[in-house]
C-alpha cells in the first residue's frame, strides 16, 4: 500500500465518528454507500473510488482552513469548497478523470437542478442549504459548457449515487473490502 493510500484509508476510517453534514448518516457510511451504489451500478474501479474519495475535501484537511460552519444546518464546514480541496488533494495521486469527478460532483448537482426541474425535489434538506452556497442552479450557458465536457455522464452518476447514499442503517461492504480498490487507484 502507497503512504497516501494509507492516510486516504486512514482518514476514512476516521470520518466514521463524524455526521455526514445535516443527513443521518456518518461521513464513512456516506461514502461506503456511495461506492457500493456505482459498484452495483457497474461502474468502473475508477469511478468507484470518485465515489469512495468524493466528499475527502471534508473529512481529510484540517477544518479551520475551510469555509464558515453553518452550524443552523450542522451541513458542516467546507460545504462551499469541499470538492475542489478534495480534487487539489487527490490529483497527484489518482487517475485524472478521478480528480475531476470528485472537483465537478457539486457542479453535476447544480447541473441537474438546472436540466431537470424535478431534480431539486428528490434533494434532502441538507444539499438543498448547500446547492445555494456553492453557487446554485447553473445558468443555461454554463450547463451547456458542462455538458460538453468528456466525463460529464461519470459527474452526474457520482452526483446520483452521491444523493441516493445517504440511507440509516443500509448495509455495505467494508472500507476492509474497499482497501484493495484504495491500493490499485492511489500511487506512490
């Protein structure tokens, strides 16, 4: 296993004790579930691990150095900027397309709110508050830039998976099962 696929599992393991935002369900099991809904989705093993890594911009950088609390919501610091300190973290050491999908995850929902008006229905509470922080619904010229870009259709599936992974008590396999899939996808 590579020094930052260690410290990526490590501080995983970590996000267990930490509430996913204002959801039910810990940053951990959050992210368990997410990988689990692109492996049964039969995602590819670099999608899977976007999944796996997407919200590491919350629970793997010192919190201080992030956006404001908003402690009304508990969504949590670094709502605003999560995907782009997790992209930053990640992209020396995971394939490209993986960065980008965990940078562009919160613009794919932003994205959907803007192509598909019953999109913003299906959002819990919480990701509504944080669409609004993170620049909300885009504009039709910057949806259709979105949309040209050639990883585009792995963006919104995370942003899917990433919606639907937020269930109490759901089953998944364990971030044990997951390492393997860690030590292929992070180098060095």
């Amino acid at each position: 296993m590579t020094p930052m696929a260690d410290r990526l599992l490590a501080a995983l393991a970590s996000s267990g004790a930490r509430r996913y935002g204002g959801e039910v369900v810990s940053e951990l099991e959050h992210a368990l579930q997410c990988a689990e809904l692109a492996r049964d989705g039969s995602a590819d093993e670099e999608l899977q691990l976007a999944c796996l890594l997407h919200d590491v911009g919350r629970y793997a950088i010192d919190q201080s150095l992030v956006a404001d609390t908003l402690e009304a919501t508990r969504v949590g610091p670094s709502a605003q900027g999560h995907h782009d300190l997790g992209a930053d973290l990640l992209a020396p050491w995971v394939p490209e397309r993986v960065a980008w999908c965990v940078r562009k995850h919160a613009d794919a929902k932003r994205y959907l709110c803007a192509t598909e008006p019953e999109y913003l229905d299906c959002l819990s509470p919480a990701s509504r508050q944080t669409l609004r922080i993170q620049g909300g619904v885009m504009s039709p010229d910057d949806a259709a830039r979105f949309a040209e870009h050639r990883w585009v259709r792995d963006a919104i599936a995370l942003r899917r998976w990433d919606d639907a992974a937020k269930v109490a008590g759901k089953r998944t396999r364990s971030l044990d099962e997951w390492a393997p899939l860690v030590r292929r996808g992070v180098s060095r």
